[in-house]
C-alpha cells in the first residue's frame, strides 16, 4: 500500500533525482510511463524513491503494486501517467515468445522463472516483458484458459499472433528452427530462418531427449560460479574453451563460451543429484559453441582430447 504521506513536493524531488541518476535497470517500467515536463518516468520507481523523501525508508517494490494503484495515487497529485508505446519484437523474438509458451505446455512442471531468465539473456529483454508476451501468446490460445499452461494477456501484435498461428500448425516442425534462432541471437546475427522453410535447416530426430533436456534444470549458481572458477585459473582472466583456445573478443559483450557437463545431466537420476560445489565443478569443462556441439556429437560425450583432436585436423 502507498503511504498517504506522499505528497506532490515528494515525487517531484524523486522526479529530481531520477534526472540527476537514472534508473536502475531493474527498475524500468514496463506497462506505464510518468508524464512530467515531456519527459517518461516509471512510476512505480518513482513512487518508492519519493517514500524515500517522505518517510525515510524506500518503498519495497512488492510492498505495492503498479498500473491502477500507482497510477490513481499519482494522477490524484496531478500527474499524468500513459501506457508505455509498445516496442513490437521481431520475428524472432516472436518465436521466442511462441517457443517459451509451447515449453510450458509440453512440460507443465517447468520453472517459470527460469524460462523467463534464460529468454532475457538470449533477446536482452527483462522477464517482466518475456512473462507478459508469453502471456499475450496465450492470448492466442484459443483453448480454454484451465487447458492452457499460463493466464492470459491481451495481445495487439499482428506478428506474435501469425507466429503462434504458424507455429501451432505443426508444433514439431517448429521446434527444429530453435537452433537457428538460438544461434543467431547468441550472436546477434540477422535472422536468416523462416517462419514457412521448404526444408527444415535442422533434423532434429527424438524430440523426447529435446524435452528432456528442458525439463531438467541447469544450476544457475553452479554456472556462474563455474565461470567464476575457470577465469579464475586462466592467466588471462578469460573463460577459454579447453578444446580450441578460443575466448570471446572483446567487442562481444555476451560471453560464449559455455560450460560443458562431462556427465550429462539426463543421466542425474530420476530426482536429479546433489553434490557439494568442489564436486560440481569437477564436472564442468569450458567449451566453445562448436567444441560443445563435437562433444555431444556422441553419446556419452566424447572426451576433451577427441575434441582437440578433431579440432585441430579440422585446422
């Protein structure tokens, strides 16, 4: 709940601040924009920071909510608050956003948090926006909601509602252009997929063991403290593939190199498995894309002096 003890005076020194610091980046808005002086500010940031100046102590973000609440007490200072113009997304992001939603209907367990997490990263959009298009995809739907694995939103893009349409028409022949599509935003290439291919650019055979894979959640902690260890050991500070000596230029900000699991982690058991960090690191070892790709070109995967070998022919 908002304090009634801000007043106009307070949200105007927030105004302020915001000008002179900015915004976090978690803190943007999504839906709504503060209108003051042809300048957009999000509201419920500035709400909390002008709690700040009336009460001394910034208001927790979950402590209130954003649209109707912020937007009447604001407007009830006299302010003007609009919805955001929304920035359409592309055909890819669009299938993204079709490709999320169609994960969790296959995989109703799937941690939506973690879907959220891993689209942000790879389209650089915040999980608020990812949840919220996922939802405009159920929008889509036109099943009834208790079938569907996520509410809904409204939906007003015309090329997220033609890529659900194409996309639902053949679920499995979508699903083959995710390669594609993960590789291009990996390096934030111009799409080259489309949405109707005469030919599938990828065969992918036993799309069980795709679904396996997403069921089975990677260890966010494991990962980043993986990637803390190895450039921790690498004399340059780098995350270097072991197989190729390949490490990410420095005009690429998104790091690319990956972390391999020498024991898949399809094979962790029906519960998955616990281990101490020592032991889970043990088990990772840095790999470019391709070198990533060669290792799981078998199964089990091959070993790190296959790869290097077969790199090094291949050079």
């Amino acid at each position: 709940m908002i304090p009634t003890e801000i007043t106009e005076e307070h949200i105007l020194l927030a105004i302020e601040e915001i000008d002179r610091k900015g915004v976090p980046a978690k803190r943007e808005s999504t839906k709504y924009n503060l209108i003051y002086k042809g300048k957009e500010y999000p509201p419920k940031y500035v709400i909390s920071r002008a709690c700040f100046y009336a009460t001394g102590e910034e208001l927790d973000n979950e402590e209130f909510s954003g649209g109707t609440e912020t937007n009447n007490f604001l407007e009830n200072l006299g302010f003007k608050t609009s919805p955001k113009a929304a920035e359409d997304w592309n055909e890819r992001e669009c299938y993204f956003a079709v490709w999320g939603y169609d994960q969790l209907d296959i995989n109703r367990n799937l941690v939506k948090k973690h879907l959220y997490t891993e689209l942000s990263k790879l389209i650089n959009r915040t999980e608020k926006s990812i949840e919220w298009k996922i939802q405009n995809v159920s929008a889509c739907d036109s099943r009834p909601r208790s079938e569907k694995p996520i509410s809904e939103a409204p939906n007003i893009q015309k090329l997220l509602r033609d890529s659900f349409i194409w996309y639902w028409e053949d679920r499995e022949r979508a699903r083959q252009l995710y390669p594609t599509y993960y590789q291009e935003a990996l390096f934030d290439k111009p799409s080259s997929a489309t949405f109707s291919p005469p030919t599938p650019a990828f065969i992918e055979e036993g799309s069980p063991g795709f679904q396996e894979s997403m069921r089975r959640q990677r260890s966010a902690v494991l990962l980043q403290r993986g990637r803390e260890h190895f450039r921790s050991l690498d004399p340059e500070g780098k995350l270097r593939c072991q197989a190729c000596n390949f490490t990410a230029p420095a005009s690429i900000a998104l790091e690319i190199v990956q972390l391999h699991h020498l024991i898949p982690i399809s094979e962790a058991g029906e519960n998955g498995r616990i281990m101490s960090t020592e032991e889970a690191l043990k088990l990772l070892l840095p790999l470019c894309p391709t070198c990533h790709c060669i290792a799981h070109a078998s199964k089990p995967p091959l070993e790190l002096k296959t790869i290097q070998a077969l790199t090094l022919k291949k050079l």
